[in-house]
C-alpha cells in the first residue's frame, strides 16, 4: 500500500455533480501547462495559463492531489462508452481516436485491434505528479479504488514506457494493446490493466 505524503489530500471529483470543487479543476489545468507545455514542450491547446482540450469535457472524473487548494498531480478518467461532439467529428476518448485517425499527430497504429467501447472500461490520461516521494503512486492508487467503487473492470492507459513499469511496481497486471510507438512528443505505448481489489488501510 503506498503512502500519500502527510499534508498531500487526493480528490476525487465526478463531473458535473461536484462542479462545488471545480477550483482544483482549474488548479489541476494549471499544473498541466507547466508540466505539458512549459517543461515537456508538447505541442498543446493552451490559454490563460491553462492547458485544456476537447477531452475535459462535463462527463469527467478527475483525480486531483493537492496541497492548500494548490493542484500537485492527478489524472483525468473518461469511460470508454460515451462520445460529444456533433457534425463530421465524433470523438470518444483518446486512445480509441488516435486509433481512427480522428487527432493529427497521433499516430494510427497505437492498438492492435480495435479499441474498447465499454461502460466497464476506462481510459486513465493527462497523468501529472510533481516530485514528491510516493505522490505519482497515491493517485493511481486513488484511481483505482474510484474505478472499482463503480464497477469498472478496465483501465486503459497511454504513456512512456516508464508509465507500464510503474504500474507493473504497484501490482497491476499491464497487458500492451500496441506496439510501442512515437511522434514529436516521444515514444508511448497503449495498455490495459484489470482494476484491482484496493488495498486495505491497516
């Protein structure tokens, strides 16, 4: 079981029911920018100090770590069954449009098959942590027991090759959907995992 640093608390926040919280939303878009944009250079849609996209939409849980109000990790969580937009573009989640074709840039060959569309079946994306010792494990962890309270079976990720090793530590059984992959953004890989029983607090 990890441990989450003392003055560290993790939210779990299920839009739009908890729009209440929305400020550690806003803190988490914020954190993105940083870590995505200013340090990692990706290329991605930012404004105001935050970075946002088609993806962060009202039908959205976010795992947000912070410390006194302040966003110092998290991950978003998207079930893999719901779709939004409307004309020539429907999107549905990340790894599952990439493999369409439907985000340039991307590239086509993440999976190989066809990616879920599941309502038990998840995509974790947009994970951040800053360095603090056993932060990046106490909000996969969060994530998990969020995706075990309802009913999901099913975690899908997209990532470094580090992401899968560190899921690997934290007893989850990776399966790869793809091969490994790049772009300008470096090298990713898609895999899945089967949501665990959480770990009991001693």
């Amino acid at each position: 079981m990890t441990t989450t640093p003392t003055d560290v608390r993790i939210a779990t926040i299920r839009l739009p029911q908890d729009m209440a919280q929305f400020d550690l939303v806003t803190s988490f878009f914020k954190l993105r920018k940083q870590i995505f944009v200013d340090r990692m250079a990706w290329p991605l849609h930012h404004a105001e100090g935050i970075e946002f996209e088609q993806y962060d939409t009202f039908d959205t849980v976010y795992v947000i770590a912070h410390q006194d109000g302040r966003a110092v990790g998290g991950a978003r969580l998207k079930r893999t069954d719901c779709s939004f937009g409307g004309g020539k573009v429907v999107y549905s989640y990340m790894i599952r449009d990439a493999h369409l074709g439907l985000l340039p840039g991307m590239p086509t060959n993440l999976c190989h098959d066809e990616p879920p569309v599941d309502p038990q079946s998840w995509e974790l994306t947009r994970f951040a942590a800053l360095p603090i010792p056993g932060l990046a494990e106490a909000i996969l962890e969060a994530a998990n027991r969020h995706l075990h309270q309802v009913g999901a079976t099913d975690c899908l990720f997209l990532g470094p090759p580090a992401f899968l090793r560190m899921a690997t530590r934290l007893g989850w059984t990776p399966r790869r959907m793809g091969d490994l992959v790049g772009n300008d953004d470096g090298k990713f890989l898609a895999f899945a995992c089967a949501v665990r029983q959480p770990a009991m607090a001693a």
